[in-house]
C-alpha cells in the first residue's frame, strides 16, 4: 500500500500479520546487475523508513544474487530499536553481505523478511558509494 516518508505517497507500507513467512523486495526481473564497484567503493545499502509496529520476531535485510545465492543480515533489533511512527534513515555497508553475495550478479538489491508480526513504510532505497563511512552507517557486527 502507497505510504508517505519523505513526501506524499513516495514509499510502501508493508504488514507482516504473522500468519506466515512473507517478504518485501525490489529486483531486476532481467536478471542480474554487476555492483562490484559498490563494494569497492565502501557503499552502503541506505533506505527510509517509518516502523509502525516492531517486529516480533527475527526479521532479516537480504541482498540476492540470482537463484540461489544471497546473503543476510539480522536486523530485528535495528527495527525494533527505530523510534516507533518517526522516519529514520538506515545505512547498512554493503560488505555486510560479503562473502556470500555474488556482488557481479545482484539481482535483488534490497529485501526484508519475516515471519512474525511488523509493520513499517520503505522508501529511497539506493546504494550509497562512500556511505560505509557515515558516522552513522551500522557496524556489521551489530547485524547479527
């Protein structure tokens, strides 16, 4: 559902109910997209968001390359940390996610799943060259 962060309608809602397993992602439906120089460049995975309702339960930000390959990082406490109905912007290093994602075939760039209950709005989801370095960038050891 349209959702507004920065400006009108600008992002998506998503509600997980905790009926099951479900996920929110963006992807390249051609395939594959070579984002080597993101990890290169000490980029960061950065997107707005407004958290309605924390999750309940572990909930994971991937990155996949194509069938099979993807990585994770753990970011249930990320959430449920966030100012609950106030916008804040994440910024996760990309090498978060290495070794495991085959960052010269991503093919899903941005994905958060969950089983339990959450809600929350995304928007401006985009890879940041230099944004690692932000002094307020998350420290991969606090994504696990």
């Amino acid at each position: 559902m349209p959702s507004d962060v920065n400006v009108q309608q600008d992002g998506l809602k998503a509600t997980w109910t905790g009926a099951g397993p479900a996920q929110i992602y963006m992807q390249n439906p051609a395939g594959g997209t070579d984002l080597r120089g993101y990890l290169n460049a000490e980029a960061a995975l950065e997107f707005d968001t407004i958290v309605h309702q924390p999750p309940a339960a572990r909930t994971v930000i991937s990155a996949h390359c194509v069938y099979p390959c993807f990585a994770e990082v753990v970011a249930t406490s990320l959430f449920q940390n966030l100012p609950a109905g106030s916008k804040a912007t994440v910024k996760i290093p990309v090498s978060c996610f290495s070794p495991n994602l085959d960052f010269e075939n991503v093919n899903t760039p941005f994905l958060v799943y969950t089983d339990a209950a959450f809600s929350a709005s995304f928007a401006n989801v985009r890879w940041v060259p230099n944004g690692a370095k932000d002094p307020d960038a998350r420290k991969c050891s606090d994504l696990t």
